[in-house]
C-alpha cells in the first residue's frame, strides 16, 4: 500500500474524507488505538514489560492513549493513566469512559495518577497533529518528565508524533524524544524533519479512505516501491543495451567530482562511459576509472557533437566550474544532443536567476535536475532559508516552469515532476553529509534516467538508493564516499523484507 506525506491540515482532511463515507471518527480513533497498543504488545511484550504509563492530554490525541490503555489493560498489564489535562474533546471522553467502565470488574487494572512515576514504558498521548507552538503548562511539565525518565532509561512511545513536534513543519522546541514513534495513517512532514525527536517511526493503517486528498499528498519511496520500478538487466545485455553515458565535468582542480559521478553510474549498472574533462585532469581520471572512456571537453561544434552523438545520457556538472566557459559549454553540449540529460551542481548554477533560458535548452526532453537547496535558491531567485521552510512544495515551481524533474537534493530528498507527482525518498544518513556525494547521485541518476522510460521515477529510485547504501554502512563516523560505493551492491540487491500486518511502513532515525 502506498504511503502518503501529509501536513496537519491534510491529514485532517484525509480524515475528514473517510468520516464522509460514514465511517465515525470515533471509529477511526479506535482503529488507530487499537493498532497503536497491538504494535506496543508486539514491542514490548507481556513477559518482559508488564508496567506501562499512558500520558494523556485533552484531545483526540489523549483519547487515543485511553484506547491504548484500555487494550493494554485486557492483556495483562498494569497500566496507569497520567492525566496531564482532564479530557475534553467528545470523542476523548467517550475513550476514556469506554477505558475505565471496562475495568469495572477488575478496579486496579487502570491507575490514574497526577505523575508519569518510574514506569519502564511510556505512553505519549499528550498532543496530537493539530498541536502547535512550544508546550505550555501541565503539558509541559508532563513532557519535562516523560524526558527525564528518558534519560533515566524509560522507553517511549508516542501516538502519531512526539508530543511538542510540529506535525507540519517538525519544529520541536520543548518536545518529547522518543524511541518509537507510530503514525496513524500517513506520514507527516515532522516525522521526516524532526526524525531525532521521533525514532523509529512505523506508519500505521487505519482505513483511511483513498480519496482525491490522498491521492494528491506525496509518494513515500521505500524498498519495495523502488524495487518494484527498477528494470531488470536481462542475462542477454551488453554494453549498449546498458546504455551509454558522458559525464561533463571535472575542471582544474576537481577531477574528483567526474571520478565520483562515473564511479556511481558503473555502480549502478551503465554500460559504456564516458568521462569528459579539462585536459589536465585526463591522466587522474584514466587511473582512477580504468574501465572508462575518457577525453578532453569539447573545444568546437564538430567536437560537441561527435560526443552528443556516441552517448545515450549525459550528465553535465560535477566540478565543471562556474564561468561564462562552463555556460557556453553546456549550452553548446545541450543544442548539438537532444537526449536526457542530467544537469547538477555547475550546470544549474550559471543559470541563476535565468530559468527560462534552461527551459528552452531542455525542452521535450527528459531531464532530471539536482540541485541543493542553495542551487535551487539561485535558480528561482530566492533564499536557502525559504527553500528549506517549503522543501515539500517549492521544487514543483522550478519542475513546471522547466519541463524537467527536479531532485530537491536534503533531510528528506523531493522528487517534483512537472505533472506534478511528487516523491519523498527518507533514506539515508549524516554519511552522506560530505563533499561529493551529490556527484555519485549525478552519476545513479543518468544511469537510471538512460535506462528507465519515467524521470520521476528514476530520480526518486536513485536517490532511494543512494541513501539506503549509506545506511547499509552502518555508521556516520569511520565512513567515507568509498564505503557507500561499494555498499551499493548490497542496496541495488537488497531483500525486499515484509511489514507485520497493519504496518504500512518503518523508518529509523537511528541510521
């Protein structure tokens, strides 16, 4: 099942749209307790964890702890309720009146206390997706416990998002730190900005209708999703049918962005490549990529175009420079070859503040660019700051106004198409947080884009990709570009591993 990225008000309504089919929100909030305590029973079981505190707030949120409670109850643990703020929303009362009126028989089933006490396992239910600003009050001190019992050794589970995390933009300023969250439904955008608060993170299904609100929200790329759209080399390829690829770039002194971007594309399963470089760097590179081709840039239009003409694919950018030279030279390498292309780093910085001259040298192409969020700034002519505060939306502007796929290269990547699907790929670690490891993306991205039929696509399983072999490095410390090299085979390989029913998906921010 496909799992969506939403804000708190798009989850609203992708609640809101279930509600309209006849479905009561009071069920939806006994379907997302009643999963919520069967994950926590399947974590933390019976034998080994038989004390539990809940943390209830006054909305929905805190009726959700009440359904965990309850549950929690019938199994066997003695669970008591900190009621940080009475309940007040109809369906958190109805929650807790069920709660407790199951008890009758047994009255010590449920405790309710004013304080979280010294429990091993807590229950955040404090705040929900709608909450937002710093935490004020009875809250704010239930969660200044809850996060000294933490640091104490308590475990913590939060319902839908940590306490205090901001569900739309992960601003976390007083916020619970928790071990495991799990999400009802979706994913919101906090779990992927604010993931040191949030844990694991399992995103859990309660029904949720499959609307047009759905359906409009961002793709999440896991595992199976970019497995089940990367093509499969037949036994009977060769070097053509793998595709041939150029990479432009590495200018005076940067011979090891080019080096980067063709080790990443030979990872990734090109056929023939081409490295084009400064004349200088041309030595460097034909030791440190034997199995390449590799040539000087093109100096004239009979060269460029004899090089358009050998190639499939071409990336241009990585250590090309940035001057009226590398200007003149991607346009020239994008007139005489009307194939996709792959424009990164230097070739999307000289077009700053001009956007409209790289949408006509792109146009009915497919295209992927890479920009970060300072290149994407230049080109739309706005600040990194502002780039970073709509890193889910922004990118679409740039993908539209140029007919190309835009990889909107952060903690998460966004993948915008110019018919506006959108993709978030949450793979990846501070491993990846060095000097070129853009250029290895540049490098898996043109092999998928020669290979795939679907840009989109293909930068959303390259980037996928890309993080999942940092992750597969186990580490941040110790760990360099080469260790994720040669960790790609293994993520290219990987097992497509299945989910407990009920889940939709898990992320760690451990990784």
């Amino acid at each position: 099942m496909t799992v969506r990225i939403a804000t708190a008000a798009e989850s609203m309504e992708c609640e809101m749209a279930t509600v309209a089919t006849g479905i009561a929100s009071s069920t939806l909030m006994e379907r997302a307790g009643q999963a919520a305590a069967e994950a926590i029973v399947s974590r933390f079981p019976l034998g080994q964890w038989t004390q539990v505190t809940v943390a209830t707030g006054p909305g929905n949120n805190g009726g959700d702890g009440w359904i965990v409670a309850g549950f929690l109850a019938a199994r066997g643990y003695r669970v008591r309720v900190a009621e940080a703020v009475s309940a007040r929303s109809p369906d958190a009362i109805g929650a807790r009146d069920r709660a407790l009126a199951a008890c009758t028989d047994s009255p010590e089933s449920i405790v309710i206390e004013a304080t979280i006490g010294s429990s091993p396992l807590i229950v955040d239910a404090l705040l929900g997706t709608g909450s937002t600003g710093t935490p004020q009050g009875k809250i704010s001190a239930t969660i200044e416990s809850i996060n000294s019992a933490h640091a104490a050794g308590a475990s913590v589970v939060a319902l839908d998002v940590p306490s205090g995390v901001n569900a739309t933009n992960g601003s976390a300023d007083g916020a619970i730190r928790a071990d495991l969250t799990l999400a009802f439904g979706t994913l919101k955008r906090g779990h992927l900005t604010a993931r040191e608060f949030c844990g694991e993170v399992v995103a859990l299904d309660i029904g949720l209708t499959e609307s047009p609100a759905m359906a409009a929200l961002p793709t999440l790329i896991d595992i199976a999703w970019a497995q089940s759209h990367i093509p499969v080399i037949p036994w009977t390829a060769h070097k053509g049918t793998r595709k041939r690829l150029a990479v432009i770039g590495g200018g005076g002194g940067m011979a090891g962005a080019a080096l980067l971007a063709g080790r990443g594309a030979l990872r990734s399963g090109i056929g023939l490549l081409h490295l084009i470089v400064s004349r200088e760097n041309i030595g460097p590179l034909h030791a440190g990529v034997p199995q390449a081709l590799v040539s000087a840039w093109p100096e004239v239009a009979s060269e460029t175009a004899r090089v358009a003409g050998s190639s499939d694919v071409i990336a241009i950018g990585p250590g090309l420079g940035r001057s009226d030279a590398t200007r003149e030279l991607v346009e020239r390498v994008m007139l005489a070859f009307k194939g996709p292309v792959v424009l990164d780093a230097d070739a999307l910085n000289v077009f700053e503040n001009d956007a409209a001259s790289l949408a006509t040298l792109l146009k009915n192409r497919r295209a992927i660019l890479t920009p970060h969020p300072a290149e994407l700034g230049r080109l739309l002519g706005t600040s990194v700051d502002d780039v970073l505060s709509r890193r889910f939306d922004i990118g679409m502007e740039l993908a539209r106004s140029v007919g190309a796929v835009v990889l909107l290269k952060g903690t998460p990547t966004v993948v915008f198409a110019p018919g506006g699907e959108r993709y978030v790929i949450a793979s990846g670690t501070a491993a990846l947080a060095t000097g070129g490891s853009g250029d290895i993306l540049t490098g898996v991205c043109a092999t998928l884009l020669g290979q795939m039929g679907d840009a989109g696509e293909a930068a959303a399983c390259s980037a996928f990709v890309h993080g999942r072999a940092a992750e597969l490095c186990n580490g941040v410390r110790g760990i360099t570009l080469d260790d994720v090299l040669e960790a790609m085979p293994a993520a290219w390989n990987e097992d497509v591993p299945g989910l407990p029913a009920g889940v939709l998906a898990m992320l760690d921010a451990r990784k």
